[in-house]
C-alpha cells in the first residue's frame, strides 16, 4: 500500500493545506488536504495534474491554473477537500515535449492531440492509479470530483470508490479556446460550447471571486 514520505502544514495564499508527499522514483505527488475531512461522507477532489507554465505563470495557452484555483475555492466554499496534485506534465509527456507541442501548434496550426501524435507522444499519457491509492492512504473512498474529464471519473470508479462529478466551470480566454474546443471534441471532455464566446481572461475572473 501506498503510503506519504514526508506530511507538513503548509500556509499558502489559498490557505492552509496539509501536505503529504508520495515520492514515484524521480516525481514527487502531493495530496493537499484543506480543512478537517469526514470520510463518511463523500470528499471533495481534484486530480490535477502539473502545469509549469500555467500553475506558476498564468499561461495562457490552458485553462490548468484557472481549473486548479476554481477547485480550491469550491473546496474553501465547502470547508474541506483534497487537491491530489500529479507531477505528470503536459498530460505526461514532460514539460520539453510540450513546448515542442506548442511550437508545432504555432508553426503549423496543429491542435494539441495532433501536436502530441506529430511527436510521437500519446495524446494523453496520464494515469490515476497512484493517485487513487493516495487518496486510499487517507482512508478516502467516497469522491465528488471536481472535473470536466470523464476519464478521471471512469479510473475511480474502475476501483470501486463511490464517486459523483463536480463540474469546475472557468470561462475562456482569447488564447484557449481552441484548447478547450479540442479538450470538447477531441478528448470528451465536458465543457459548454459557450466557453468559446467568452472572451475574458479565465484566471482574472477566479481570481476576483476568491
Ligand atoms: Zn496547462
């Protein structure tokens, strides 16, 4: 069984987490746990996977940052949760193969799965099966996921927990909506169609609401 390598409280801006570390060789994931959780009771999740340049510099070529601000604020909203943060870049693939992903896209108008398969790279190589068993070390069972990604949903439940869907509704910006629009139509992810008419900056508007 999984188990955490280092548990620390950690202040942020967000608030304060709790942190625990689950080293897999080079990568270390983190779960976040935000307030005092009751596992009788379905928990609130995000499975969010790292994002360089989103996470930490606001790009705008995703909606990464936004999704992840957006779940810790229903999290605060609600008075406890978990973001499982996944140290799987680029929906796996590492952060240099998605710079070179979005050169093509630049280049050649490619969308981000054609990018990746241009690449050789599978056009998601993310899996949840270490997250699942982080989220077992907390004695965690019972899930309301705060996703648009029906595959994170599916791995759940593939492993028996008792799990609900929390959209994380972030609005568009400019720079991703045809990002978004290939998240849609291309990986089955279930966003409105009128995220494409938004036209202002997602993280702006999460932000404002905190
Ligand atoms: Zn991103």
């Amino acid at each position: 069984m999984v188990q955490s390598e280092a548990h620390t409280t950690l202040p942020t801006d967000y608030g304060t987490f709790q942190a625990y570390a689950f080293p897999e060789g080079d990568l270390c994931h983190m779960c976040l746990v935000y307030g005092e959780l009751d596992v009788t009771q379905p928990v609130l999740v995000r499975f969010h996977s790292k994002c360089t340049t989103g996470d930490v510099f606001s790009s705008q070529r995703c909606d990464c940052r936004a999704q992840l601000v957006e779940a810790i604020r229903i999290i605060q909203e609600a008075g406890s949760g978990i973001i499982v943060y996944l140290d799987q870049e680029g929906r796996g693939i590492g952060l240099l193969a998605k710079l070179q992903a979005y050169e093509l896209q630049e280049k050649h108008g490619l969308d981000t799965v054609d990018a990746n398969l241009a690449l050789g790279h599978p056009i998601d190589a993310r899996t949840y099966d270490l997250a699942i068993e982080m989220l077992r070390s907390l004695d965690v069972s019972k899930v309301t996921l705060l996703t648009n990604n029906p595959r994170k949903l599916a791995s759940l439940e593939r492993a028996g927990f008792e799990v609900s869907r929390r959209e994380v509704f972030t609005g568009a910006s400019p720079f991703n909506a045809g990002y978004l629009a290939t998240k849609r139509e291309r990986l089955d992810h279930q966003l409105p169609m009128l995220l494409e008419m938004a036209s202002v900056g997602a993280d702006e508007r999460v932000i404002d609401a905190i």
